[in-house]
C-alpha cells in the first residue's frame, strides 16, 4: 500500500498553521509523517508549533531562523521525506479527512502514474472552484506541450502530489533559482515534473480547500494583472523550464514526437487535439507534413469520439 509524507510550509500563518496540520493528522488514511517547515517566521510561528506537535510523533518540526523561500522550504521538506509519495500543503490552506484516501486509491491501483493533482476549493475572500477538468483524466505525458508552449498541467501546491523519486528531480535546482521562487514554487514541481516525463493523473477528490485573506491577496506574482509583472513571471517559468530542458536533454528536435506524446492521453479533450495539431505546425519539417501531422491528430479525436 502506498505511503504518504505531507510536506506543509509555512511563513508568518500563525493564525492558520495548526488548521492546516490537523487537517493532515485527521486523514481517514494516514500519512507515515508530517513534515512541518516553519521558514524563520517573526510572529509566533515557531512557539505555536512547538507547543501544539513538540512531543507529537506524527509531526517532524523544521523551525528556520532565516526565511529563505517557499522553494528552500519544499526542499528542505523533501530532503526529510521517507515515503513512498509526497504531498504539498500550504500552511493557509487545509484538506478535507478523504484527501488521501482518495489520492492514495489512485497510486495504488496505477504504478504508472507518477504525479496526481486535484480539484481545488476557494474560500475565505473569494468562493470558487479551481478544475483542470469536470471528471478524472489520465493526463499522460507532457513534455513537449511544457517546453515548446509552457502549457500547465497542475494546480495550487495544496493539490499536488508527486511519487518520491519525481518530487525530487523536480527540485533539484542550483541556488540560483531559489530567489526566482520564493513564492508560487509549486511552479518548480508542475514543471520540473512535466519536462522530465512524469505521468500526471488528474482526480477531482473536493478535498483541497484554498484560503483567500489578506496576505496572500497581496501575492503579486500570483494575482497581478500588470503586463510588466506578467512578463516577468513568464520569463522566470521559461528560465526554469530551460534549465529543467537542458538537464532531460529537450530540444527542439522533439516537437516531431509531438503525435506520440498526444497518444499517451487514454482519453483527451478536444483542447488537447488542437494543441497537440498546434505543436505539429511548430515542426522543421516540410510545411506538407506539419499540415498532415496535424490534420492526423484532429482526425484521430475525431474517430475515437
């Protein structure tokens, strides 16, 4: 039976950190450990953690006297993890008791699947959901989708999961990096995981619960509809997709895989066609056969409605 340690971070959620955690340890199916960062918090962090899972052998505590970021913090976490997947939850946030449950049915039953993420649920200043899409979905892989257009197959750090070995290489980055994410570094394990070939499940489970206040309304790398922040937050994701590229040995050359990669999705959308029908154009081959690979991708979701 797969294994799970949850990796919570936190920095200055004092008032909500310990939701989070107990949100963890009243699971239905239990993680094996709960990995606690706090990232050199100034408000109370640390005391509250220490007297409310100090002597809980549920909760390994990391307590940072330096804040260093939400990407040090998801390594440092990592580097602690002894299961077999490891789950992400933001100290804001909290999860419903069948998450793992839910997720954890998924990873049993499919050794092929490499990376789940989940359906998310806004509250707090703002009530919304987040789907990638209105029923599970093998996602297959996403290599060549990721490099040639940036395109996302992931979710909110509080809804991804990744077997060990995948989370790792997807945060294997050199400390150069760790300025580019202090924040939002859930880009760093949606895109590490994608150029390196991980297998992506989505399951929608309605147990990630994502909290909107004041801090994190703030988060302008994440809400900000300034075209100059938006042009520096996509030249920070083609830097690191770049780098994730250069380490997998991704060129170019791959977009004429671009067929093969669309037939690893058991059952795709018509969004995925065009994309993948898109990604075929993009090819240094004869315009004739960028247009027929093309048109093959469009024909073959065609038939198989």
């Amino acid at each position: 039976m797969t294994t799970f340690s949850v990796v919570v971070t936190s920095y200055n959620y004092c008032a909500f950190v310990a939701e989070a955690v107990d949100s963890t340890l009243a699971q239905t199916r239990q993680p094996e450990q709960v990995i606690v960062i706090d990232d050199g918090s100034t408000d109370g962090s640390a005391d509250l953690l220490r007297q409310r899972y100090g002597s809980d052998p549920r909760v390994t505590l990391l307590l940072l006297t330096e804040n260093a970021g939400q990407l040090a913090a998801f390594q440092r976490g990592v580097a602690e993890a002894s299961a077999d997947v490891i789950c992400f939850l933001d100290a804001d946030d909290r999860w419903g008791p069948d998450y793992l449950a839910r997720i954890g049915e998924v990873y049993d039953r499919r050794s092929v699947v490499d990376f789940v993420l989940s359906d998310v649920h806004v509250f707090g200043r703002e009530h919304r959901s987040i789907e990638y899409a209105n029923r599970p979905m093998d996602l297959g892989t996403t290599v060549i989708s990721t490099y040639i257009l940036s395109h996302w197959s992931g979710a909110p750090s509080s809804a991804l999961s990744l077997r060990a070995p995948w989370a790792r290489r997807s945060l294997d980055l050199p400390a150069e990096y760790l300025g580019d994410w202090r924040r939002a570094a859930d880009s760093c394990l949606v895109l590490g995981a994608s150029i390196h070939g991980a297998r992506k499940y989505y399951l929608p489970t309605g147990n990630v619960h994502y909290r909107i206040h004041e801090q994190n309304e703030a988060c302008s790398c994440c809400r900000s509809t300034d075209p100059a922040t938006l042009y520096l937050g996509k030249m920070r994701a083609r830097r690191l997709i770049g780098y994730y590229a250069r380490v997998a040995g991704v060129d170019e050359s791959w977009i004429e895989l671009s067929r093969d990669e669309f037939k690893t999705k058991p059952d795709p959308t018509w969004a995925d066609a065009r994309r993948y029908a898109r990604l075929s154009l993009h090819s240094r081959a004869p315009w004739w056969n960028r247009i027929e690979g093309a048109v093959k991708i469009l024909a073959s979701w065609l038939t198989s409605r």
